[in-house]
C-alpha cells in the first residue's frame, strides 16, 4: 500500500518554491493536501485573495497532488489525528518561524510512528513578499464589496477601525500587532460622518453631501484594498437612499450603515440632551426594503442602526424594532448605546440571540470601552467598530505641535514630536 504524504498550505498565490515541495512530497508517496480554510487563516493573517473554493480548484489541478482535504484549523494536530499520514513535510524555515507549531506537529507523528519531513527553504521565495507586491497593485471594487461577507463567514468578530482620509487608511490598513501566534489587524474601515465632517471643519448635522463625502472615500480607495463600511446617517430620503446604495455598491463599499431617526441630525451620543427624533418602524423598514430592491448585487449589505437606547427608549422597544427591520431585508444590526456600563447593549444582543442567531450584530464601544472583543462577541456581537479614534488622537497630536512651535518661537522641539518626513513619506505608496 502507497504511503501517504500530508503537507498543509493556504495556496493563494501558487510560486515555485510550493511547486518544489509538492514535488518533494509526492516521492515519498501520495500526496495528500491540507488546505487551510479561510476560517483556519482569519485569525492568524489577511484573508486570501482567493476564497477556499477557487483555491481548492487550482490545488487539486496541479500535479503531483493526489487529494485535498480542509485543515479548518491552524495547528495540523486535527487534521494529521484524523488521517494519521506516514509522513508530513514542511519547509524549514518553520524552525524560526513557527517552533511551536514545529514541536507540537514532532510530537503528535510520533504517536503512530510518523515521520516530518524538513526540506530546505526555496531561496528568493517569499510568499508575504509577493503578497505585499499584490496589495501595492490594489484591488477592484468587486473583490473589495465581496470581502465583509467573507469577513462574517470567517470570523468570530470582524474588527473595524475609523479612517477620513489617505493617510488614516493606510494606518488601517498596514497596522499590525504579534500576539502569541496570532497577528492582529484590522479587518475593515468605517468611513464615519462625524470624522469626515470633523475632519472638514464642519459640524457633525449632515452638512457635508454624498458628492464631498465619496471624495474622501475615493482617497482611501486609492491607496487601500480593505472592505468600507460606510455610515450613511438616517440615509436621507428613501427616493434618495437608494441612488446612494447604487452609488455606494458601484464603489465596491461593503455597507451601508443607516439610522432610524429623522429631522436634522444631532449626533447620538448627545442622548437626550438634544432633542432626537426616532423614525417609525414602517417608514423605517419602507427604506430599508426600498435600498434592497435597489443594489445590484447580493453581496452589498444594508444595516439597520436602532437609536431606541439613546432616545430613552425601552430595550423592548429596540428588541422590536430590530425584529421588524431583520425581516424588512437588514443585512445586519447595529445597536447603538451611550451608557458607559454596556449593560444595556449586553441585554439587547441577549435576548436579540434568542431569537435570531444569524443576523450579524454591530456594536460601537465608545462609551463602554472597557469591554473587550472577546467579551462583546461572547454576548453575540459579530462586528466591532472603533468609530472615532484616529481623529481624536491626531487632533491633540497636533495642537502640541503647533503650541510647541509658538511657545519657542522655532521648530526644532516641536521635531521630537514628529516622525521624520522620510519615513511619512515611505507610507505612500509608490513614492519610490
């Protein structure tokens, strides 16, 4: 009976270095691939450009493999325990760059007497290498649109950060942070109307049109490929909401966020010190159907925003509106709180799971900071937006640059304050 050889690889971009180690492998025998699932690579680094299925079938074309099988985790342990391999092989760069994942995968082949194979890294090879190269090219609207609902689909909580222009997109987009075997980053950017008004000196009462906004937005596009959640207001007129879905979906955004109050907008987390005025469930859920019969496609979403908490209303009031407006055709629910405690949210995303456990909840802890992702998801919340924080932190950053320089009369200790222009410089893409 032929040996079998397993060799695990998420295979998003086929180069010559995997080529050589499915040709290694496949003389000791079959060939047997585990391929990583978008789901197995969510938490540890960006999604592939490719979804599993379109990966899956360029695998099983090249030669060489004899089968492919999902590896839903990272670690190899499920999957080698399930089909026992003679043999694993793996490049030996792993003796630097992943020892634990190297030990654990020694220790459970020694169980049936397996053996790794460790062949020598293919030189001048780099996957994260040509990886980067591909983002620097970008992306299209369709890869970016399509990537929130992968998002959803693979992760446990889909982490959202606040960008209002180029240079905060490109934060989003590139910050990372090593955390045990995991690499954190964010997922998406939220394109906020407080930011981008803020940001434009105006006042926060959508002053700022679709027109001036999708400028902004367009800057980001440029030099970004993460998916856009866009906050859309009360989205305006429902004759007027849906030329900004198409609007917005011909971009290749991903959402549209929307909020179900009228009148002149007063920003939420004024609560009722300002007057709000809370739209009613049937106009509300008019708009909502009125913006899906509009898109074009079915990977744009629409999610509907209940003010009901920070009306004063009941929590049961904002459990039935988020009812009537998931069976209006929302996309998703975002519940929207200014209580520093978070109770209430936990509360609401409770007793929302009893009922509807799949329909993505978006939460925004601005005020109820102290809670974490792991815990906002343990109460059912799937998307997690960090809505202002770049804006505020550049503002003050700023202001002491700018009083330093007053209070000497001179730039040079206002220069320890300021990164140096090289390095601003070496953000932008193709500055080189």
């Amino acid at each position: 009976m032929q040996k079998t050889v397993y060799l695990g690889m998420t295979a998003d971009i086929i180069h010559p270095g995997l080529i050589n180690i499915i040709g290694e492998a496949a003389k000791y025998g079959q060939v047997l691939i585990g391929l990583l699932t978008d789901n197995a690579i969510a938490d540890h680094k960006h999604l592939p450009h490719m979804n599993y299925e379109q990966r899956l079938k360029v695998v099983e074309n090249i030669r060489g493999v004899s089968r492919v099988v999902p590896q839903n985790e990272w670690s190899y342990v499920p999957n080698l325990k399930k089909y026992k391999p003679d043999f694993i092989i793996h490049g030996d760069d792993w003796v630097v760059k992943n020892p634990n994942v190297r030990q654990e995968v020694y220790k459970v082949m020694e169980e049936w007497c397996g053996k790794v194979i460790e062949i020598p890294y293919t030189q001048g090879i780099n996957s994260s290498s040509l990886n980067r190269d591909i983002l620097s090219i970008g992306t299209t609207p369709d890869i970016r649109l399509k990537a929130l609902k992968r998002l959803l689909q693979a992760k446990s909580i889909v982490r959202v950060l606040e960008a209002h222009s180029g240079l905060s997109g490109l934060i989003v987009e590139n910050v990372e942070v090593k955390k045990d075997s995991k690499t954190l980053s964010f997922d998406a950017m939220w394109s906020s109307s407080l930011t981008d008004s803020t940001s434009k000196g105006k006042p926060d009462i959508e002053a700022v049109d679709l027109t001036t906004r999708l400028q902004s937005i367009t800057d980001i596009l440029e030099c970004t490929t993460k998916p856009i959640i866009f906050d859309g207001d009360t989205g305006g007129k429902i004759e007027h909401f849906v030329f900004t879905v198409r609007t917005l979906e011909r971009h290749g955004i991903s959402a549209v966020i929307i909020e179900d109050k009228t009148g002149l907008k007063k920003n939420s987390l004024f609560g009722t010190d300002v007057k709000q005025t809370q739209d009613s469930i049937e106009d509300f859920c008019e708009k909502i159907r009125d913006g899906k019969n509009a898109q074009v496609t079915d990977d744009f979403m629409i999610i509907a925003r209940i003010e009901s908490l920070i009306c004063g209303q009941s929590l049961q009031d904002a459990l039935q509106r988020a009812e009537a407006y998931s069976k209006a055709g929302a996309d998703g629910i975002m519940i929207h709180s200014k209580n520093k405690t978070g109770e209430d949210i936990r509360q609401f995303c409770i007793k929302f799971r009893e009922k509807n456990n799949t329909i993505p909840i978006v939460v925004v802890p601005t005020t109820y900071n102290h809670i974490t992702e792991e815990e906002l998801h343990s109460w059912g919340a799937n998307i997690v937006i960090y809505a202002n924080h770049l804006l505020r932190a550049s503002y003050p950053a700023m202001l002491k640059v700018a009083t330093t320089i007053l209070e000497n009369e001179r730039a040079n200790e206002a220069d320890k304050l300021c990164m140096p222009i090289k390095e601003i410089l070496e953000l932008i893409p193709g500055t080189r």
